[in-house]
C-alpha cells in the first residue's frame, strides 16, 4: 500500500510501504538512482539539496572500485564535488568522510588531497570532524590505523546547525559556579553538552548489528549526527556514492527525504531494501550511544602472559 509521508509519526506501522522513485523530485520521499552519480546530478535542479553526506570510494583497490593515478582520482572527485555545489542550497551543508589512500606502504590524507576541491569553490570548512572507533586491521611497520575525518564545508556563513539535537550527556552534570553572579548555580547545560570534533563511534565490523555485505560499510549513528543537526525534517539529504544506503536510512528514520545514487547492483539492492525496512520502522540499527565497556566476566581482559604478581604492579 502507498502511503502519504506524514511527519507527524515517530514511527511506521509495518503494513505501510514507502515507494523509492528512480528519477528525482523535490517531492519524493526517497530517489534511489542505479547509475553514475553524474547521471543523477544532472537531474537534479540548482540549489535544491539541504545536507550532502558521503563516503567515496578511497581509491585503494576494493571490489566497488577501480583503482586509478592520484592525479586522475582527483579530477573524477572534483566534477563530483563541482555537482554536488551546484545542487547544494546556500543554507546547505557538505560532509565528506574520507581516510586514508596507500601507495606503496605510504598512506596519503585523502581530505588533505581534497580540501582545495571545496575551497576552490569558496566553500567553508566549519569541522574537521576525526571519528575514532576502536577495531580494525592491525598494522606491522606503523602504528594501526583507528580513525577517518569529516569535511564539514558551509556554502555560506547563513548555515543550519541544530546543536540541541546532538548534544550528549555531559561528564560532571552536577557541577556548580564557585564564583561570579553565578555561584551555586549549576554549570552545565542541562540539555548535554557539544560531542565535540572527536567521535567515537564503533564502525560496522562482522558483528555489528547494521553489517551487510559491503566491506567499508559506515555506521548508521555517524551520518545521524550529521541528519539531525545540519538539516531539518522535510530537508532532502543526498549520498552521490550511496553504497547500501547508510545515509539515506539516517535519513528515513529522522524524517527527511532522501537522494543517492549508487552502480554496484547488489549494493543498490541492498540500500534499497534498508530503506523500505527504516520507514517501516523494522531495520536492526545500532543507537548512538557510548562504546560498550565489559563488565561481569572479565577473563577475556586478564593477560594469560603475565603472572597476578607482575599484573598488579
């Protein structure tokens, strides 16, 4: 059954279906394009997209991918990000999440890379946002690698930044004023505080609840903070490299409409499907909440290399 989107619900009753539109309007709920990002663009009129969130491929080899020269890497990103300007409104907001290109053991900073394809357009960067999480693969000849970063860019300085919506709790909420006009009084907001430019969130490995077949899968909880304080409900939120759709589905689930593109079939496939299961409020997704710390049974935690001696000193 086709329904109409009505904001009002926090959730969707399970028999309701959403219908993903291949060919974009402003009107549609989500616009799920299997192709080109470039293709996609061009549908897309001036000025009509809120809040663009994405992670490209890094250009490392991976199965979605082929790897090309840096040089020509570059220029292929740069017509998309040149695009995604176009269609981005003046209050809008960019966000692109990238790490690290290798070559040859050396690891090249692709936001580093990237930054003057923003500023070249007169963009804004108001965040470096480093996301840390704690699990990955584990290095032999340098240190392993646990973070990617975040360009936030502004096309003006006329932003929309909702803070109230991303705030967490704060770390001593009882603390008071020792002095001033203030003093006794509490200190802190009583709402949370701003998570700051450092996230740490858990990143979707084979026992995360959101893992699906895509081998560099970003967390649903990430984009979310991204959602919730740079758009507002109604915003269309667009992913140019959609993958199995994470964006989109932060997207549904804070009621926004969603846009993105993606040419891996089976990935489509895939984002589609997280789609209609976020609207209908049935996807598996893990909240954004602070990283589990082991409690009760800590035998996996005790050195078996080290005597209870050398242990307690």
């Amino acid at each position: 059954m086709k329904i109409k989107y009505d904001l009002n619900r926090s959730l969707f009753a399970p028999q309701e279906e959403i219908e993903i539109k291949t060919s974009f309007s402003k009107e549609n709920i989500a616009t799920l394009y299997f192709g080109d990002c470039l293709d996609f663009l061009s549908q897309i009129p001036d000025r009509s997209i809120q809040l663009i969130v994405t992670s490209p491929p890094y250009n490392i080899g991976k199965e979605y991918e082929k790897k090309m020269d840096i040089k020509e890497y570059i220029s292929q990103q740069s017509q998309v990000i040149d695009e995604c300007i176009r269609v981005l409104k003046d209050e809008g907001s960019i966000c692109w999440e990238v790490g690290n290109y290798v070559d040859n053991s050396e690891i090249v900073p692709l936001d580093i890379l990237l930054y003057d394809c923003f500023k070249s357009n007169d963009l804004q960067l108001r965040n470096r946002i480093v996301w840390h999480f704690g699990h990955g693969l584990h290095c032999s000849k340098r240190f392993s690698g646990r973070y990617e970063t975040i360009l936030w860019f502004t096309k003006s300085d006329n932003y929309t930044f909702n803070l109230d919506t991303v705030r967490i709790p704060q770390k001593y909420p009882g603390k008071k004023h020792f002095k001033g006009p203030n003093v006794g009084k509490y200190s802190s907001n009583p709402k949370g505080k701003n998570p700051s430019d450092v996230w740490d969130i858990p990143n979707v490995k084979s026992n995360h609840v959101e893992k699906t077949c895509h081998p560099c899968q970003f967390p649903i909880a990430l984009v979310q903070r991204l959602v919730l304080a740079l758009s507002n409900e109604q915003d269309i939120v667009f992913d140019p490299f959609l993958g199995v759709g994470s964006t989109a589905v932060a997207g549904i689930i804070n009621k926004r409409k969603v846009a993105g593109s993606e040419i891996v079939k089976k990935y489509y496939d895939i984002a589609c499907e997280r789609v209609k299961l976020a609207y209908e409020g049935r996807l598996k997704v893990r909240p954004d909440k602070p990283v589990y710390e082991p409690t009760g049974n800590l035998s996996l935690a005790k050195n078996p290399f080290i005597s209870e001696n050398e242990e307690s000193i």
